[in-house]
C-alpha cells in the first residue's frame, strides 16, 4: 500500500534534485534561491519545504551522492585488475563516463563545494580523497614495479583527473568522436604523462562524441 506514495516521493526528489543541479551548474549556487528551484519544478516554496528545508540540504545531497558513486565505481574499476595500467584504463572510463553522463552535476561537484558549511565539507571531501586515493595508489604501484615512471605522483594525479574534468565543458554526445573514442585517446595521453612503454591505442574512424564550439576547444 506504501508503494506508490514512496515512488512518487522518490520521483519529486529527484525532479527537485535535477533541477538544483541544472540552476547551480549555470547560475552557481550563490545566484540560485530556493524559490527559482521551486519554480523549475512547478512547486511552490512551501511544497518544496517538505522535501528540503534548504539549498545548502540540496547542494550536500548532490555532492554525497554524486562522489558516493563515483567512489564506488571507481572501487570496482580498481578491483578489476592488479596491473596498474588496467586500474589507470578503468579509471579514466570510469570518470570520462561520470563527466560525461551528467556534466551539470560533475561540474557542481566539482566547483561548488566550499558553500558547505564546515562539518559537511569535511564528509564530502572525504568521499573525493577516498576516490583520488585510488589514482595515486594505482599510479604509486606502477611506479614501484617500474611500469610508470614519473617523479611527483600527486602532480600526476592531479593533471590526470583535471584532464578527465575538462570534458564537462567540450563533450557533445553528436560531436565526431564517440566517448569510447575519446577515452581511447585519454589513455594515449595518461600513458604518455606516466611514460610507460605501454603501445598507443589506435582509435576507430570517428562517430560522434566531441564537437568543437569554439577555436580553443579539444578536437
């Protein structure tokens, strides 16, 4: 009897949390009010109440959610393979896919932590170290065997997941490169960051993926 009342709850958080996402990602969380998203999801203020009380509330379930899954998809990733390289590929697909997937909600993640107040930043940067851990443990074995060789694992992690983040501004799923191409290429470019003598993958003729809006944009 419980069933239809929870799903239709369910599905009023998530239009309330899509249309948090999609106001934070283009007017930044300072400039969007609790009214505008009651407004994008055809709720009055009060309504809206009932499922959050706050804007912060809303920007911390994003935040929680969001890294909670990309932590354990990239757990799996690494779980898959003890080859270092394997972990770096299944990383790299595992972020590409996040950035991809949802590129309003990777980019309120990533620039819209520090309005948390300070006991729910620490919770949430824990979660987005727990998943840069991998990358520099990954990267940090590679090393030991003699697989990568790089001098400053935390600067390589670092360009290697920025690499991945600048996709939630240039990625077109109608582009001329599938994201199965571009990830293809990213792991090109992350083997040659690590100097590994991994071989260079050979990327398919181009479908659709990446599109090119302005003069600076990746091609």
């Amino acid at each position: 009897m419980e069933r239809a009342p929870t799903r239709k709850r369910e599905n009023s958080e998530q239009r309330i949390l899509d249309a948090a996402i999609s106001l934070f990602a283009t007017r930044g969380y300072a400039a969007t009010g609790i009214r505008q998203i009651a407004d994008k999801v055809g709720l009055t203020t009060a309504s809206l109440y009932y499922y959050a009380q706050t804007k912060d509330e809303l920007l911390l379930r994003v935040m929680r959610v969001g890294l909670g899954e990309l932590l354990a998809s990239g757990e799996e990733a690494v779980a898959a393979s003890t080859d270092p390289r394997e972990q770096i590929r299944g990383l790299l697909k595992v972020h590409l896919n996040f950035a991809a997937g949802n590129p309003e909600r990777a980019r309120v993640i990533d620039n819209e932590f520090q309005w948390l107040d300070d006991e729910d930043r620490e919770s949430v940067i824990a979660l987005r170290d727990a998943y840069e851990q991998l990358w520099a443990d990954a990267i940090t074995e590679g090393c030991r065997r003699g697989i990568f060789l790089v001098k400053n694992v935390s600067l390589t992690r670092l360009a290697l997941l920025e690499m991945c983040n600048g996709a939630t501004h240039w990625y077109r799923a109608n582009g001329p490169m599938s994201l199965e191409q571009i990830v293809l290429a990213f792991e090109d470019m992350a083997f040659a960051l690590l100097r590994t003598d991994e071989p260079l993958t050979v990327a398919p003729a181009p479908g659709a993926g990446l599109t090119v809006e302005t003069a600076q944009s990746p091609q």
